[in-house]
C-alpha cells in the first residue's frame, strides 16, 4: 500500500448552466483520514467527490493528491480507488477475476496478479471466494469485493460513494465498522459521500457537513454534534429542540443569561462567544437525550402528546406553549405526568448550545 498523502481542494466551484453547484470551496483530508462528505440530496457532495474523482471538470480551483494537482488528470491517472452504492461489479467475471481487473489492465504478470488478490481477498474476508461467481455473492460479500478491487491496485486515495446504501440496516451497521476497520489498519487517506448522519458519525475522523453547495461546518463527529454551528447543522445531524431567545446580559466569563421566547420561561444559561449586543436574538439547541424530565421544573412545563418505548429508552413527544414545533425527550425511563398531562422539563448549563444563525425575523 503506498504511504499516506493529503488530499486537497483549493478554491474549487462548479456551475451547470445557471446553477452554482458547488461554490468556491477549499478543504484539506490529512494523510490517512476518513473524512465524511455528509448533507441532504442536491447540496453539493456527490459533485464535490466527483471533481476529486475526475469526472467533472471544476470551473474554478485546484485538486491536490499529495502536492500535485491532478485538475487536468483523467481519473485513471490520479491514483484513486472507488467504491460505488452498486458496487458496479462485472457479473460475467469471477471474484478473483473482478478484483484481479486493475491489475490485468495495468499490465501486473499473471504471478504477479494472483498473490495480490489473494492477499486482498484476505484482508477482506473473503478467502478462498476467488472462484465463487459474482451472483452467488450476498450484497455484503459483493461489497467486499468492491472494496477489494478498489484497493488491489494501491491506490493513493479511496473515495467512497453511498457505499452501504444497497444494504439492509442489520449488514449496514456491521459493515461500517468493518470498512472502517479496513481503512485504519491501511492508513489510506479517504472520503465517503454519505446522507446518513450514524453512518457519518460511526466511520469518519472529521465530517464536513454541506447545505446549499457549500461546506457549512468541519470538524470531528463530536464537535459536529455537540457544538453544531447552525440550526441547520443541529437538525441535520440528529434531532436538536430550538428555542428562540434574546441575551438578557452576561452571567461570567463565557456565559450568557438568555431569557427564552417562550410564556413564563425562566432565564437561562447558555455559553457563547464574546462582543455579542444587549438584547440580541439568538437560537439555543438542545439535544433530547440532554433533555431531562422534572416533576417540579422552574423552567419549562410541556404537555405530552405521546410516548414510545425503543428499546433503551422512552422518546418524548411534547407540545410547549409558545412554540410551534414539538419538543423530543430521550429519557431512560418513563417519567409519570402530572394529572393534566403535562410534565416538567430542564437541562443542566453545559448542554444548551447557542447557534450562530440568529433568530428567525
């Protein structure tokens, strides 16, 4: 396998006719690093990979693989391996024949040829499969050998196109930590093009979550879902309850009083940035699992209007005057309501995440 080498996009947009498919964008992937490409259908990822890959030309910018830009490259030359939601397996050829593939064409001996495979094969989990026709394969199997013949011809960086997509919920769980396991132990740089927020979360080093054609937030699946930037980001990723709300001035270093827009809401705590005005609108996020039920809160009283039993916890549904969407609780056991079945909600200081998109006007 050859050594690790960052991946790099320099100012790179794409137009179709009138529409800007993808805005000037820049981001760097470390040697080694999954990075997710995560968004909602048409935001920009599938374009983005496909630049990277060569399909597309940019109109404006630069791709980078290890130092040397590839923009003018065809994708054969740039030293990629792709795995597709189709896997895109020849159905006429063998396993062994399949992975084999890139290697035939790159004129690697016969000998050569067969000990890579095998070697691939190993790694994959699927040995002694060789002989075995592609039909015969479950869609598990037949993604292990996409990913093997992705990886044969050692490649500098794997892209990763929806690549569990075909797959039921049961095999997609397994195979993301697998997959992920793969890439660890080889060090290859990748990005994976995804919509599903578990899959993003459970697989990459950083996610790079996109709106719009844009790149709206990078960072670490942590950072993304613990600190989401926006509001788009906090529902995208997960399920966020927003409370719209103005500063009612500052608590201590890093910490905001907000008083929320809601009927007799109490004020709370939320830390956020300095230089923010006296009475400015801002949005606070607050995750469900954070959310916690109180039979006599000071903060909030909500109605419930259903609970459900998934198998770890109860999720809340919950109507709160004043506020148009419901709000969702995560709570690990089933908390009575009061006779008028409405319950007490709060959340201790640290779980309150304040946006950086403002209020709605």
């Amino acid at each position: 396998m050859n050594a690790s080498v960052p991946l790099t996009l320099e100012n790179v947009s794409k137009r179709y006719g009138q529409t800007l498919a993808l805005k000037p964008t820049s981001l760097h992937v470390a040697p080694g690093e999954m990075l997710a490409l995560l968004g909602p259908s048409g935001c920009g990822k599938t374009t983005t990979l496909r630049i990277i890959a060569g399909f597309n030309m940019p109109n404006t910018g630069s791709v980078l693989i290890g130092g040397t830009d590839v923009t003018e490259l065809p994708p054969n030359k740039r030293g990629l391996g792709m795995v597709f939601q189709n896997y895109s397996l020849f159905p006429h050829m063998t396993v062994g024949e399949n992975v084999a593939y890139g290697l035939k064409t790159r004129g690697v001996p016969a000998a050569e040829r067969t000990k890579k495979v095998r070697a691939m094969l190993d790694l994959v989990r699927l040995s002694n499969f060789e002989d075995r026709e592609i039909h015969q394969m479950s869609g598990g199997q037949q993604q292990r050998v996409a990913l093997a013949r992705s990886l044969v011809t050692d490649p500098k960086v794997l892209l990763l196109d929806e690549p569990l997509g075909a797959l039921d919920r049961n095999l997609r769980e397994s195979m993301q930590f697998e997959l992920r396991e793969i890439q660890r132990r080889l060090g290859i740089t990748s990005i994976i093009v995804t919509h599903d927020q578990e899959e993003a979360l459970t697989m990459s080093d950083r996610i790079a979550v996109m709106a719009d054609g844009e790149i709206v937030q990078v960072g670490t699946p942590i950072e993304i879902y613990e600190r989401p930037r926006s509001q788009f980001v906090s529902e995208f990723l997960g399920t966020a309850n927003v409370f719209e709300g103005k500063l009612a001035g500052p608590a201590e270093e890093g910490i905001w009083n907000v008083q929320l827009a809601l009927p007799h809401a109490p004020v709370v705590r939320v830390s956020g940035p300095a230089g923010l005005l006296p009475s400015e609108k801002i949005r606070i996020a607050v995750r469900p699992e954070r959310l916690a039920i109180k039979p006599e809160s000071e903060q909030l009283r909500a109605r419930v209007r259903g609970i459900v039993f998934r198998g770890s916890y109860y999720a809340y549904e919950l109507d709160l005057p004043g506020l148009k969407k419901p709000v969702y609780v995560y709570s690990g056991e089933k908390a009575p309501a009061d006779s008028d079945g409405t319950i007490g909600l709060g959340w201790p200081d640290e779980y309150a995440i304040m946006l950086n998109d403002g209020a709605s006007r």
